[in-house]
C-alpha cells in the first residue's frame, strides 16, 4: 500500500513532522478546557499546509483528556435551511456522543423518532430539551437563539466531560451563511461548557469584516511551510519501513524540498508518485521528470469544476505566455514594469537598448493576453496569478512537464517584496559559477548599546546561530551578545570572496551597491570587473550597479565630517562598519561624531569597539578618557589611561598628560603632582 496518501490528512501524532508547537499549543488550551477555562481556537494557514491534520490530531487529543469530542461534517450539513442544520448538528453530538460513551442510544432513538413525527415541540428524550420542528408551518427554520442555548446547555449537563469541543474543519461552508454563522457562533460563545476549533485558510476570510470584532475571540494557531530541510525529511521518510527509508534517495529529499518550499501537500503528493514508480519496479525512491510529469496529471485529474475552466486556458497557453505566468509566481504582487523587467533579466541574453525595447513591448502585450484571458488580476498590491493554492500548483508542475521552468532556479517566496526577488536574480547571473566561490551576506540589525563596561573586554568569535551570526563579548563571569544578524554566513577560505549588496529607489529603479569585504587587492580587483560586465549589462534596464569598499565608505565619510555633514558622515561610517565589523577606524571615528554631537555615553561604546579590536590603541584611550570627563566619570577616566599606560611600550608622555589634566578638572591635585612628576622625568 503506498504509504503517501496525499487526498487524506493525516489521523495520528506519529505521523505529524515539524508540528510540535502547534500540538502542544492545542494542548495547553485543551488541558485549560478540561480545568473549566474555554478558549476557542482558529487554525489557519493556505491550502494543503495541514490544517485538518492537526484538527484531527486535536480531536484525538480531547478525546484522551475526557472532554467529549464532536467532529462537525459541515460539508455534509445543511447549511442553506437554517432548521435543518441545528437538526444536523444535534444528531452529530448525540450520535458521536454515544460512540464516545457520554450519551446512551435510547436519547438518540427519541430524538430521530420525534423528528419523524414533526411535531410543533418534540422532547429529545431529556426532561427539559425541546427542539422545534414545525417543518410545514409558517413559522419554520424560525428558531430562537435562546432555545438552542438551552437544547445544548441540557446536553452538557446531563454527561460527565468538562467541555464539548466543536470541531469545524474548513469552516468557510459555514461562514459563507453569514447570518447563520452569527446566530451559531452567538449559540455556542453564549453555551456553558462549549468550545469551538475551526480550520479556514485565514481568519480574515472566514470572519467577515463586518464581524470581525469575533476575531479577537480566537486563539489563532497559523500554520505555514516547513522552512527546514529536515521537517521535510522527516515528513517523507516517517511513513516508510527500515528497508524502504534505505532504499530512498537521500539526493531528492533537498531536491524536493526546494521545489516545494516545504508545502506538505506538494510534498505528499512527490512522495506518492516516487513510491508508485518504487512498486512498480524502480530500483530507489527517486524523485525524477516522470514524476513531475505524474504530479501535473494528478493535479488535472483530481481539479473540481471551479478549476477546471482555468486549468483548460493553461493548457492551451503559448511557450512564452506560459513562461511569463510562471515568472509572476515567482514575483507575485510586482507592478508591470517589475514583471517586464524581471523576465527580461532572466530570458535575455543580448542586452542592447533595440532588443529591450522589443522584449519590452512584447512583454506587455503577452501581459495584456494573459489579462484578457482572466489569468492575472490587478490588485492595489500589483499583478497577482488569478488562481488559487491549487491552481499555482497545477501551473508549476505543468510548465515544469512543458519544458518551460528551471526548477533548479525557481524559487518563489511570498515573503519577498518584488525588488528583493529581482535583485537576487541579479546576483545569481553575477556571481555564481565563477572561479571564486561568492559569500553574500546581509547585515539585519545593528546595535551600539550592549558593550560591557569594562576595559578588559575581548573579542572572541562569530558564530552562526540559525541563520544569524553574533558577536559575543566576554568579560570574566560575564557575556555580552553585540546584536549583528547577519543572513547567510560562512567561514573564509582562499577562493572565497565575501561582499554583500545594498539596494537604493531612484525613480526609474534602483540602485544595487556592492560593497566588498576583502583586504586582498587581487579579490577586489576581480569583483570589481565582475560588477562592471554586469552593470554595463544592466543599465539598459535602469539598474545601476555599483562597487565600493570600506575603505570608500571611510574616505566619503571623512569629506563630509571636514564639510560639516554629520548625519551622512554617520551614516557612511555605519556602512564601513557593516561591511567590516573590525574596522577600528571607523569606530574611532564615530565616536568622534557622538562627541561632536555632546553625546558622550554614544562616543563611549564606539571607542570600546575600536578597543576591542586594536586593544593597544594610544589614540582611542585618550578618547575613551575624554568621552568619560565629560560626564563627569573622573574616576573612569584615570582607570582607562592607567590600564593604557601598562600597553604602552613607548609614547607615553601624551596619556601622562592626559591623566593630569583629568586629575587637575577632578580636584584630585596630590595625584596630578605625581602623574606631571612622572610625565617630566619621562622628558627629560
């Protein structure tokens, strides 16, 4: 039997991979439900990313906490005639009920046999419960909220389970009732001992906005992606015996996990055709073009009516029409002109201004096309795909079985913004496969304020903590994390070249500003003729690229300090040093423009910096000391020359004079005799 059944979610814990703190989540509000505290919880998160699985698993959970669990069919419920629906749903909690062993048949037999005689009130075999039919009358379906309340009030008191937890897979069916989800949710938040779990791909969707107040009522569990290669090993390989999990090939498993960005469904759904091809005969479980070829058909076979007619125009779409769809996948919400430019970036090889003024018009009337064929939609955002999860799936795998998509180069990512995308293209076409091995990084965030107090800090180490890098301080018993998040990082070795990039708006585009972080002449030199090839490729396109160093920054930042213009000059310096966190230069001269600016706390982190890293630095002493006079910190001033007068092998005389002047401002004159004494025999 093939172990990926991707048409049905998953039922059992032991299944689940990288759902860990969505599970315990449920949990806790579970393990509240059954100490008498109720939450209502809404799960969300798109198509396909597990949702009724972890509703499953959530039932599973409740029922082996006590608390008496109702799985609502709503797609088997009667959601149009608001009568039937309440007549539905009290069959589902009395006949589950009874499975469960908190009701006992004979409640259901009176309440069916009621039901068939349509009565006007017929008792459903509790002494108080009545629910109202009135099928023929003119009155029905008219059904006071207070009269459900009490059916369901007297159907919690008469079991012995803390809560009776409702759970509504895709609750959409229900929402689209508008008037009838708000009587039902009304009923159920106004119901002692009740508590609602739905499932819907957002919350904004399925609480309208007119009643979007009731979203403050949920505790939402969003599930998304596995962003981890793991997570997707782990959901292909738990469903396989020992001898099968050998007989995978540990090669697909990235391969997969990077054409379906860790969407379980895609992931299932490559799982099962791999293990089909298996029992058929294949000697591995590989993922290959057959495969793909499978997905796309399974994807057709298995459309509805609402996708077939999109599915139909896909088909019948034209090499470059089809391309051009798959390229607004990867830059979803992208004005045209982004779109145009993007795709021209990755089709074309011959940039002169003749040929991109013809790709360009030729690419706005493919657009026009696809628009006219109800395939793009113009949003407030930009171009968006006019389908939906499974629509993008279909059209993936088939441009894919096409010939029409790399699927080593795509890499689509909500998350992105169009320029990023764009931008990282870029990078692609500049740097890969070349004869050094290119390190991108990109510097986050950045902190001044967390150096230790001390002088006797020491810089120790990057290191790389979940696609973070940090710097960390140590000072005897005490650490201290300097805030540098860093994208991608990676150890230096001879045939790297590490340099990061900057993107700036101009009107007609950006700017990408490649700054290197190398001291070798030979690596700058070929990066530099690398990003000019690519910025004369790119200019027809109004894409300016541009290379500059620390040292660059620097020498800019001091021309604007000499003008007057500390803001820019601060800002340059800030760049030196995300470029090269160990450019004391740098941060001696920042400290300079915080002193400049009176503000002597800032001056002082940025001389530590430089302290930290060229520790015997006469200059930033002095400095150091200044920044601490100012504030009236004496003491702290004469501790920083003393400890620098114990590096100094020669040069001493201006920290001697130095410390007097500080010990003359601070009234301490029997200290500044001694310390001139020593400053005159060391002269003289």
């Amino acid at each position: 039997m093939n172990p990926y059944n991707y048409q049905e979610p998953i039922s059992e814990i032991s299944e689940l991979a990288d759902r860990e703190n969505s599970v315990n989540e449920i949990e806790y509000y579970l393990n509240e439900a059954a100490s008498g505290s109720l939450f209502d919880i809404a799960i969300t998160g798109e198509h396909g990313i597990g949702k009724s699985s972890l509703m499953n698993i959530g039932s599973n959970l409740a029922e082996e906490l006590g608390i008496m669990s109702i799985d609502v069919p709503l797609g088997q419920l009667n959601t149009v005639d608001e009568l039937e629906f309440y007549r539905g749903l009290f069959e589902e909690i009395l006949s589950q009920g009874i499975s469960q062993g908190y009701i006992e048949q004979s409640r259901l037999d009176s309440f069916r046999d009621a039901i068939a005689g349509t009565e006007s009130e017929i008792s459903i075999g509790y002494s108080s419960t009545y629910y109202r039919i009135k099928s023929g009358s003119e009155n029905a379906g008219d059904l006071s909220r207070n009269q459900i309340i009490d059916d369901l009030k007297e159907i919690y008191r008469s079991v012995e389970s803390p809560a009776i937890a409702l759970f509504l897979d895709k609750a959409n069916l229900l929402v689209e009732k508008n008037y009838l989800f708000r009587k039902f949710y009304s009923v159920i938040n106004n119901t002692d001992g009740f508590i609602l779990i739905l499932s819907d791909d957002s919350l904004d969707d399925t609480i309208p906005n007119d009643i979007s107040p009731l979203r403050q009522s949920f505790t939402t569990i969003k599930l998304s992606e596995f962003e981890e290669q793991q997570s997707t090993k782990e959901s292909l390989l738990k469903p396989l015996s020992d001898a099968e999990e050998s007989d995978f090939d540990q090669e697909s498993i990235s391969d997969i996990h990077r054409i379906t960005k860790g969407h379980p469904y895609e992931i299932k759904l490559i799982a099962h055709h791999m293990y089909k091809n298996y029992q058929l005969g294949s000697e591995s479980i590989t993922m290959d073009s057959e495969v793909l070829a499978d997905v796309a058909n399974s994807l057709e076979a298995v459309r509805t009516s609402r996708h077939e007619r999109l599915f139909d125009k896909v088909k019948q779409l034209s090499d470059d029409q089809l391309r051009l769809l798959v390229y607004l996948l990867e830059i979803t919400g992208a004005s045209e002109e982004w779109l145009v430019r993007y795709s021209i970036l990755k089709d074309v090889s011959s940039f002169t201004e003749r040929n991109i003024q013809f790709q360009r018009e030729n690419r706005r009337r493919l657009l026009t096309q696809l628009e006219d064929l109800g395939l793009i939609e113009r949003t407030e955002e930009g171009l968006e795909f006019a389908g939906e999860t499974f629509d993008r799936l279909f059209l993936k795998y088939h441009a894919v079985d096409r010939g029409e998509l790399d699927i080593d180069q795509f890499k689509p990512d909500r998350s992105r913004s169009p320029r990023t995308t764009v931008y990282h293209e870029i990078i692609r076409q500049g740097f890969e496969n070349q004869e050094y091995n290119y390190r991108f990084i990109t510097k986050y965030d950045f902190a001044h304020d967390t150096l230790p107090e001390d002088e006797d800090s020491k810089l120790i180490q990057w290191q790389t903590i979940h696609k973070t890098g940090e710097v960390t301080v140590e000072s005897g018993e005490r650490t201290t994390i300097l805030k540098w998040k860093i994208g991608e990082f990676v150890e230096e070795s001879e045939d790297s070249i590490w340099y990061r990039c900057n993107m700036t708006w101009v009107p007609t585009g950006f700017v990408t500003k490649v700054t290197v972080i190398e001291d070798i002449d030979e690596k700058k030199e070929h990066l530099r003729e690398k990003v000019k090839r690519l910025s004369s490729k790119l200019e027809v396109l109004d894409y300016e690229f541009i290379l500059e160093d620390e040292m660059t920054l620097f020498n800019q930042s001091k021309k604007a300090f000499e003008n007057g213009n500390l803001d820019k000059s601060e800002q340059l310096l800030k760049q030196a040093v995300d470029v090269n966190p160990l450019f004391d230069s740098a941060w001696r001269n920042l400290g300079l423009i915080g002193f400049e600016r009176g503000n002597y706390k800032y001056a002082r982190v940025c001389y530590r910096m430089g302290l930290i890293i060229e520790r015997e630095n006469t200059d930033l002493h002095q400095l150091l000391a200044d920044a601490y006079r100012m504030d009236g910190l004496y003491n702290k001033a004469k501790e920083v020359l003393e400890n620098s007068l114990t590096h100094e092998s020669t040069q001493t005389n201006s920290t001697l004079l130095k410390l007097y002047q500080i010990e003359l401002d601070s009234g301490d004159f029997e200290s500044a005799k001694e310390t001139f004494s020593r400053y005159w025999n060391t002269t003289n």
